[in-house]
C-alpha cells in the first residue's frame, strides 16, 4: 500500500520544502521550540540524526517511535477489548482494528502479559469481520500462549499481520477499507502521545517536536484517502481530518542549511534537529481534536 502512493508523495512533500521560502535572517523565523543541541557546532563527535516518518505506518511501526518517548504506563487510556462485539458496521471494525492494533504496540512497551493475548484476540476477531482470513493471526497467538518471553519476535509477526491485511483488502479491492483501518491507528497514536505524554504545563521538546512533525504524515493520508471518495465513511472522516490540518497548517517546521536528507526508499526524513514556531495553544487545539476525534471513532 505503500508503495502505491509513494512516488505522489514524496513530489508533493520535496515540493513543499523546495518552493517554501526560508528565513533570510533570523529575526524573521522566531522559533518557540528547538530540538538542535546548543553545543553540536562545537564538538567533535558527530551528532546523531532524527527520523521524521512521513508515509503511512501500520499501526505496529507506530508504536515503535514511542519507545523514545518514554510514554507513561495507563491502560486506563486504550479502548478495553470489552467492546469488539460492539462493532457492528465494517467502517467501525476497520477504524478500530487499527485503533486496537496501535494499543497491543503500546502494551508490548510494559512487557508481555495476559492483556496482549486479548488485544491480539480481538485484532483477530476485528478483522474476521473484515473477511480477512483468522490464519493470518495463527503465529502470533501461538507465540503469545506458547513463548511469551519474545516480544521483538511477536511485534515482527504482528506488523507482517498488518501488511498482509492490507494486502488481501487491497486484492480484493477494499483499498477504502484499508485506508480506515490505517487512519484509526494514526489517530490512536496521536490520541496516546497527546494525552499520556504531552505535557501542556511543561512541554518537552522532542514530544513537541514528534507532535508537530506528524503534519506530514496527515498530508500523506489525506492524500491517499482522496482516492477513495466514493466511499461515504472515507469522505466524513477526510472532512475531518482536513479540519485537523487546519491546526497543523498555522505553523512551520525548519531545519538547518544542509541538514535535512530525504530518505525515498524508507520515506523518512533525516536531520540533527529541527525548529518549530508552533504555540501552546496550537498543541492545546491538537490535543482536544484528538481526543474528540478519537471518542467518536470508539464509540460503538
């Protein structure tokens, strides 16, 4: 799937930076955050490079991001397994295979348990209601009630999991279907980072900076769920989402002369840091949006 729309984005976002005039002296651009380290110019030792991921993750590749921000342990925030018989409508089942999907992630963070073998229950019990086949999950369940102690092997079956289901939606041409289940993990994502570790009293810079930087991906969606307007659903939640990006829009991100590269093959972005001028009150706007957002897809 990603691979589809891969080429569309990567001219839509190189154009975006190339065409966006840049500051021509300082007091132009004033950024309220920075993640470039003071001292980088000064050392000897070269300084490690962000990624900024900017195509469409599966909701398994998302939460590996989270591992480096340190994301608080409260299961209180995931939508509980109880209510899976309670989707009844396919878009409900797609949205919140992939809202569960990005959940099991987040476990996976706080070790192996129990609580895993009922999110990947429920992954699969969501997308039989898809049409997508159980054997698809026959590996991972078998791992998690065989052999709980390998986490990094489970997580590896899981996102091929994802990627098959993509697969057989878009084979069967309910690429539509594929979209939502895609949005409802952003969208879950965004909805743990905002409210678990976004901290509106103190915020951090690299939360900030993994905040503001998810922009890009929501251009990346947006554009693939154009394609798919005749759906109804695809088109509700597009208007919704384009909304969102209204927020995103109000700021800009910068970096350094000479220190963004674009990795095509894995589309991500690289530098050493970047410079935000997005406000307070812009995140504070994201985070509420979110979480309204959120509340409606869960909600059976």
């Amino acid at each position: 799937m990603k691979n589809l729309f891969s080429c569309l984005i990567i001219i839509l976002l190189v154009s975006a930076f190339s065409c966006k005039p840049g500051p021509k002296e300082k007091d132009i651009f004033k950024p309220l955050f920075s993640s470039y380290n003071s001292d980088s110019a000064n050392t000897k030792n070269p300084v490690s490079k962000n990624e900024i991921f900017y195509g469409i993750l599966t909701p398994v590749e998302v939460c590996e991001i989270f591992n480096r921000l340190g994301i608080p342990h409260d299961n209180a925030a995931l939508n509980p397994t109880s209510r899976r018989n309670q989707y009844l409508s396919s878009s409900k089942a797609s949205i919140n295979t992939g809202i569960y999907g990005v959940d099991f992630g987040y476990l996976k963070m706080f070790g192996v348990g129990q609580e895993m073998v009922d999110y990947v229950m429920t992954i699969r019990d969501m997308s039989s209601k898809l049409g997508i086949p159980d054997n698809y999950l026959t590996d991972p369940i078998r791992k998690l009630q065989g052999d709980i102690g390998e986490p990094d092997t489970i997580m590896a079956l899981m996102n091929d999991v994802y990627n098959k289901m993509e697969n057989h939606l878009r084979e069967s041409g309910r690429e539509s279907t594929a979209g939502l289940m895609i949005m409802g993990g952003w969208v879950e994502a965004m909805f743990i980072a905002t409210q678990l570790v976004y901290d509106p009293a103190k915020p951090d810079t690299e939360v900030v900076q993994k905040i503001a930087e998810q922009k890009y991906t929501l251009t990346t969606l947006l554009s693939f769920m154009k394609n798919y307007y005749d759906d109804p659903v695809v088109v509700y939640y597009s208007k919704k989402l384009k909304y969102l990006k209204n927020y995103f829009d109000s700021f800009d991100i910068y970096f350094k002369k000479g220190d963004l590269e674009i990795d095509t093959a894995k589309q991500v972005f690289r530098s050493t840091g970047s410079e935000m001028n997005v406000t307070i009150e812009t995140l504070n706007k994201i985070r509420d949006y979110i979480n309204t957002l959120r509340t409606e897809m869960v909600t059976p």
